[in-house]
C-alpha cells in the first residue's frame, strides 16, 4: 500500500483535512458525525514508493511494478458510514 499519499476530507475545497491514512500502520483522525472523507488506497504489486511522471500530474510506480488506485466518498451519519459513490 502506497504510504505517501493520503485520503482527505470533503467539502468545499479540493483535499480538505483531515488526512486519512489509506494503510494500517498509522492512525487516521477520530471519525465524527457529519465528517464525509474520500478513502483513496493505492495498492502496488512491488515496493510501495512512488515517483511523479514529468507531466507533474501522473503517479508511478518507483520500480516500474504494477498498481491500482481508486477511491470511495464516505459520509459519517449518526450510526454508520454511508458509501456515497458508486461500485
């Protein structure tokens, strides 16, 4: 899981806090009623860092490896997470 990169909170402007990690050796924020956040993991088949192509827009792989990236808007309600997008 690519460790460099972070899902984020949702709102008006794009990639609001707070940060959320998208890999299990770190603690994300509290979650809270009323937060929607974008989880957003990328997942390599080789090592987990990352390189930007010269467009400065394109993320790669640093060892050339195969990934995957998607992501996933939650809102947190009352008493669960709701998925706002679509599968």
């Amino acid at each position: 899981m690519v460790r460099e990169y972070t899902g984020h909170g949702v709102g008006r402007n794009l990639h609001e806090d707070p940060q959320v990690p998208n890999f299990a050796f770190e603690m994300g924020p509290l979650l809270r009623k009323g937060m929607v956040i974008a989880i957003e993991p990328m997942a390599n088949v080789g090592d987990w860092h990352t390189k930007v192509a010269d467009d400065h827009w394109k993320v790669l792989t640093a060892d050339g490896s195969l990934s995957a990236h998607f992501e996933h808007t939650i809102a947190i309600t009352d008493d669960r997470a709701e998925v706002l997008t679509c599968i």
